[in-house]
C-alpha cells in the first residue's frame, strides 16, 4: 500500500491516472503529449505507476499500450476512506467541488 501511496502523491502521476481514465490502453507517445516534459519523464512516472500496480501494460506489435488498473486505488478507498470517514468525505467532496465551481 505504501507504494500505491507513493505513486498518488505526484500530481504528474495522478494526472496520467486521469488520462488513462479518459481513455484507456494509450502509448507512451500519447501520453507524453499531453504533459509538458520530456518522453524520459513520461517514462519514469510509468514505471512508478507499474510497480504500484496503477498500471498495466500490454505489447500490441511494437506499441506499448498503457492501461489504468483501479483495484489499488479501491482496496485504499475500502482500508481508510470507507471503513472511517465515508459520510465526512463525502461532505468533504461535495463542499470543495461547490466551492471550486463557484471559483
């Protein structure tokens, strides 16, 4: 779990997370145009990502494709989120989303 905390922290990550939700089994190409780094940038937070699990890989030819893998964000939600706090993140949620849209 340590690693899937790890991996979150970076907002990078998150946001490559957030692309994968969008669309899944994108390349590394993909990917690295929609971040403003290098392609070796990319690449380590991939490898980040894989070793915690978030994502998964697939050989299609001579493409990598990426895959968002949501079983480690879940089994966190259901360890801390669920089990002590969900009625007070759910106002939590619901009270930023209010106040960021009214921003």
């Amino acid at each position: 779990m340590d690693t899937v905390f790890r991996a979150l922290a970076d907002p990078t990550r998150r946001s490559l997370l957030d692309e994968l939700f969008r669309r899944d089994g994108q390349t590394l190409s993909a990917l690295e145009r929609r971040l403003p780094m290098t392609r070796f940038g990319v690449m380590k937070h991939l490898r980040v990502l894989e070793e915690a699990g978030l994502v998964k890989t697939r050989r299609r030819g001579r493409e990598k494709l990426h895959f968002l893998n949501p079983v480690p964000i879940r089994l966190v939600h259901d360890r801390w989120v669920s089990k002590y706090a969900e009625p007070w993140a759910a106002t939590l949620s619901g009270l930023k989303k209010t106040i960021e849209e009214e921003a």
